[in-house]
C-alpha cells in the first residue's frame, strides 16, 4: 500500500469532521474519529468469523461455562465480539442507534472492551445521540474498509499515526509524544539487531523486546518486522508502557490483532508506577519526550534513588526536574539481563536523545554521574548523530545512544561517535517540523558504517573515515579542579570605610560602636600595607578615645571586610599559618582524567599566576561527550585580498546601478 492509499483512508476517517464542526471543538474531534475507527478495524479483521462466534455465544447463553476460551478459538484471535450486531445494523436503526451501539460494544471480549473503555467512549456515544449525530458517524465509518486483506497491520499503524497527528495538530499538543517516523524507526532497529544476525537466525530463537514509552506501537511492531524478517520461526514477545490513554489503547488493539499478548502493553507513568518491575528483556528501545519534566513523579523517583540506592533503579543520580531522558536510560538498563559466565544472555537497548544528555551538568551533578556510570560500566556502545528536522515536533539535531552490557571484545572499553547528520533527503511535503526523511540507502548506508565503525575509524583512506570516532572510556571523563589564589590586601580609612563601619551588622551590634566610628574618623586616609601595622593603629586610636578594643573572631573578620581592599600588591592573608583563598579569584579547570593535576598546572597556570594551588579536597571527577566537538574541522577565514575585491566588485555593481536609476 503506497502513503497516498494511507491518506486516502486516514481522509475519509477524518471527513467525520465535517459532521461534528459545531457540536465539538476542533480539538475534540480525535475523541471521536480514533475511537471509531479502531472499533471500525476491530470489526473488520472479526468479519470472517463473526457468524461463527455469535453462534457459539448462542449455544453457551445459558450454560454455567465459561465460553471465553471457545470463543477465541472460534474467533481466530485474543479477542472476538458475541453479538450478531454490525455497524452497518446499527446505523440503518437511528432511533436505537445509541442503545445497540452500547450492546454492541459490550459483547467484545474485556481485553478489547478495556481499549474502547480507555477512550472513554461511552461518554461519546451519549454526547453523540444527543446531537442527533451517532448515527451518520456510524454511517461513515461503515463506508471505510479496513480488512487486513486490504490494510495490512503495518499499513494501519500509518493510519493511526497520521490521524494522531491532526489530533495533536487540531488540540496543539506534541505528535511527536506520541509516535517517530518510521524511517528513524527502521534505523534504529537495523543498529539494534544487527550485530546478532546470526543469533537470531537459529532454531526456536525467542525474543523479548521492550518499549518503556511505546505511544502507539511503532517501534514494538518494527522489531516484531525485522526478527521475524531474520528468522520467520522465531518468537518475539513485545512489551511496552505507556501514559497516553489514546496512545495505549491504539497500541493495545493493534496486538490484539496481530495476535500478542495485549495485556504485555502496561498503562501508566513508567517511573511511578514500573508496569514490567522485576523483568528483564532482549532488546530496548525508546523515544522518550525531549526536555519533559518530571515533576509530577518527584515524590517517587527522589524515594527509590534514597531508599534502594544502587539496588534500586535511580540509584547512578538524578537529573535536573525539566527533563527526565536519563531516568528512562536508567530505568531501561535495570531491566537488562546478566550476562552469564560463558558470555550469553545479555541485553541491547537503544534510546532517541536530544543534544541535553550528552553534556549537561557539571561534574558531580546528577547528569555527569548518570553518564559517569554508564562509561565505567562499559555499557556504551555507539552514539550516531541524526539529521536534523527529522521528527514531527523538533527541528533540532538528535542522537541515538546505542548500550550494551555484553560488548564483543574488541568494542570493549570503547565507544563509537557516527557522524549521520548528512545521511538524509528533502521530504516533497512537510509534516510540522519535519522536513527531512532518510531513505532506504540511508539507513544501509549508516548501518553498514556503524558495523564497520572500528575498522574505518583505523583506515585514513576510506572515504567516509571522517564520520566515524572511537574513543576509549576515560577520554570522556575529566577531573574538575579548583584553582586557587591567595587573598591580598591593603589597610586604608576613607569615607567608604566609614560608609561599611556603619553598615557592618556585626559592628553595629557592639555597645562601642559609636566610639568605634569617632576613633577610626581621627585615622582618614591613612594606609598601611600589613594587617597587623593597622590593627595597631586602629586599636591606638581607640583607646585614644577611651574606648576598649573588641575581641573575638567574628569582630576582626567584620573589621577586615570593612578597612581592607583587594590589592594584588597587597598582603597575603593566612589562616592558620596557610594562604587563605580568595573566592573573587577562584577558578575551575577541567582536566582529561589520568593526567596529572598538578602538572596540568604547572604547564597551564603557573606562567599566568605562580602563586595559585588547587584544593585537592574540592576535585570531582565527571563525564561529559562533546560530540560536535570531535567532528569540528577548522576552516580558514578567506584571505583579505578576496574579501576586498569581492567588496570593490560589490561597490562597482552599486555605482553602476545608481547611474542606471540617475540617467
């Protein structure tokens, strides 16, 4: 089927439009059109078997069995519908189109009547009867054929999708929370499963795969595809979660039909309440909201990162509350399974990110810890660099994160950087921000190139060497220093000393206080260079007064923050015989880890300012991946002479077109 069928059919859906304008605001009208046509693709792949499982429905009416299991059997699927009802009975009745509608509904099976429950259609059939308007809905839908025969399930994924994106486009939402362009999807899958071909391709091979924010399925189908393409004897279990109701139940009813398990499609919030706790899988792949908060779900995640630590999932750091990406790295690599004394078992996982993750977060923060345990740990594997404009709802620049924990020996302790971000072609027609897709030679092209990374990183000559980076572990990792500087310091009285006398809360709250201000006015505009020549100065001048001179640490701190100034001539200052620093002149170096700190400074510090130290005590060691920045290549600004002839080209053209207009 070619995308303009796929658009012909999500059109005649979204021509109910035309009926509900009016009576539904632009933004409700998904509320009806998805709900009806997934009962509309429920009814038609039942069709074959529908008089069958009404008569059987009929046989066991009045029997103290449960007919539930002859039922699916009669039916060919996980799920059936006992009434002898039709959509097309239905409409041609309007004046009990409601009631039978709610019969008709309620004889599916409860796996399926969960999918209608979730959006919330009964409350849509009553808003719809009382419009007068249900039963030329159900008219339209009865025109549209969805049989499997005619809209293979790969093909209804693109129906869904595309009338999910005019929902979100009619109700401003995100489409893209909700599903990835299939393309991105084929990439992602190729790189997933690649490098386990021939495992897949053995006899009885089962696989179980996991999307923790699966939307509408699309991933979860894709891998389904590409495993059963590998080895059509293989058995792939699919598992997901999800928090949009519409999302879910669309992904629910799509397994329904291809025949897995629709209760292996978890509903709710992955990170509050984990729908697969305690399983492990195969293969892992997400496209988690860019830049979302997790604020709703604090509570929960701060109490398992606290409480089980490490043997919870949360246990490598938090990131920052506006964007919770990370939390499904971490949540997607408890759920990896151990790898064994022989080297089997194991997991694949791969994740869509922005550029956030690659770098936020200074060293020790919840982020550079997060990736700190991620390296060490030697799970990752690659990251490739998408174009930009490829998702529906961000123009920015993307990035896959491709982990392991059972890396092949000569991956181990590396990590592959691929440069795709040239690897697409312009779409004839946009769809929201996305403007580019990557075609069929494309992915083999980045597939190919990811699979040989390690070879063309090492071979000057291939001509797409400089796409591909390998870099040890540890080169992402560095050592952020604290560079010190001693606090220096000149005496003086002068107005503005005066000015912090009196400002001086510490100061104020002495009974001499007054006393204080009068002797230190009989010193203006003296200066001394050390601090002890001012102390007794100033204590002379108090007791010229016949005041007493304050004691106590918390007096001589107040009295240096008011007559010292910052003077790089100045005198150092010592706490406890040592230099003490100066906070105004504190600086961070970040250091490439294994390289020693204290020849760093020496080589890079000390030909600036000799008498700064580091404070080994405050050093934190972080992890950041500078993508961009290992693919940069300098180019040289143009030469001045070309510039200045391009500018005196540029000028002659002026002229000549203002003598034109003149003439």
């Amino acid at each position: 089927m070619n995308s303009s069928k796929h658009t012909e059919l999500a059109n005649h859906a979204w021509s109910v439009a035309d009926l509900l304008r009016g009576d539904y605001k632009q933004s409700d009208y998904g509320k009806v059109i998805l709900p009806f046509t997934v009962l509309r693709r429920l009814e038609c792949v039942l069709e074959p078997t529908r008089e069958k499982v009404a008569d059987i429905a009929e046989q066991y009416k009045d029997s103290d069995i449960d007919p539930d299991r002859f039922l699916r059997r009669a039916s060919g699927h996980s799920f059936y519908n006992r009434s002898s009802l039709t959509l097309k009975k239905i409409a041609a009745d309007p004046q009990n189109a409601a009631k039978n509608l709610a019969v008709y509904v309620g004889a599916f099976s409860d796996n399926a009547r969960g999918v209608l429950d979730r959006f919330e259609f009964a409350q849509q059939i009553k808003r719809l009867d009382s419009a007068g308007l249900l039963y030329q809905v159900i008219g339209k839908f009865t025109d549209l054929d969805l049989r499997p025969e005619i809209v293979p399930n790969h093909n209804m994924g693109y129906i869904f999708e595309e009338l999910i994106r005019r929902f979100a486009e009619q109700s401003n939402e995100t489409a893209g929370e909700h599903f990835t362009p299939r393309e991105v999807i084929q990439l992602m899958v190729r790189l997933l499963v690649a490098p386990d071909g021939d495992a897949l391709q053995l006899p009885g091979a089962v696989r179980t795969v996991l999307d923790p924010a699966c939307g509408t399925g699309g991933m979860l189908s894709a891998m389904d595809d590409l495993i059963t393409e590998l080895n059509p004897d293989a058995t792939v279990e699919v598992y997901g979660q999800e928090l949009n109701p519409e999302s879910w139940a669309i992904c629910r009813s799509d397994l329904m039909i291809k025949g897995q398990n629709p209760e292996n499609i978890a509903f709710g919030n992955s990170f509050s309440d984990d729908g697969h706790a305690r399983k492990t899988f195969d293969y892992m792949l997400a496209n988690p909201p860019f830049g979302v908060e997790w604020k709703k779900v604090k509570d929960e995640v701060e109490a398992e990162h606290k409480q089980l630590g490490d043997a919870g999932r949360f246990g490598a750091g938090l990131p920052r509350i506006n964007d919770g990406s990370l939390l499904f790295l971490q949540h997607m690599i408890s759920k990896m399974k151990p790898v064994d004394v022989d080297g089997g078992g194991g997991s694949r996982l791969a994740i869509v990110f922005n550029g956030s993750p690659l770098f936020t977060g200074a060293a020790g923060s919840g982020e550079s810890e997060i990736r700190r345990w991620i390296l060490e740990n030697d799970w990752l594997e690659g990251i490739v660099a998408l174009p930009d404009q490829l998702f529906y709802n961000t123009g920015i620049s993307t990035y896959f994160w491709i982990l392991t924990n059972r890396k092949s020996s000569d991956h181990k302790g590396k990590v592959v950087l691929l440069d795709a971000r040239d690897q697409w072609q312009k779409m004839r027609k946009s769809l929201g921000d996305k403007r580019k897709e990557l075609g069929k030679d494309h992915i083999a092209t980045v597939v190919k190139l990811y699979g040989e990374a390690l070879a063309v990183a090492g071979d000057a000559e291939h001509p797409l060497h400089g796409k591909v980076k390998v870099s040890w572990n540890e080169d992402f990792g560095y050592q952020r220093i604290t560079v010190e500087r001693p606090l220096k310091l000149r005496f003086e009285i002068t107005e503005e000393t005066l000015a912090a006398l009196e400002a001086s809360k510490v100061i104020q709250k002495l009974p001499q206080a007054p006393l204080l201000a009068e002797a230190f006015k009989s010193l203006m505009g003296a200066k001394w260079g050390t601090k002890q020549e001012a102390w007794l100065a100033l204590k002379d001048a108090v007791v010229q007064a016949g005041g007493t001179w304050p004691t106590g640490a918390p007096f001589n701190k107040a009295l240096r923050e008011v007559v010292g100034v910052r003077d790089p001539e100045g005198e150092v200052q010592l706490v406890k015989g040592e230099p003490e620093p100066d906070t105004e002149l504190r600086d961070y170096e970040n250091v490439p880890l294994g390289e020693d700190v204290e020849e760093y400074l020496a080589r890079e510090v000390h030909p600036h300012v000799p008498d700064a130290w580091i404070d080994h005590l405050k050093t934190k060691i972080g992890y950041e991946i500078p993508f961009t920045r290992h693919f940069y290549v300098y180019e040289p600004p143009r030469p001045l002479a070309e510039i200045d002839a391009e500018l005196k080209a540029l000028e002659a053209e002026i002229q000549g077109l203002l003598g034109e207009v003149t003439e």
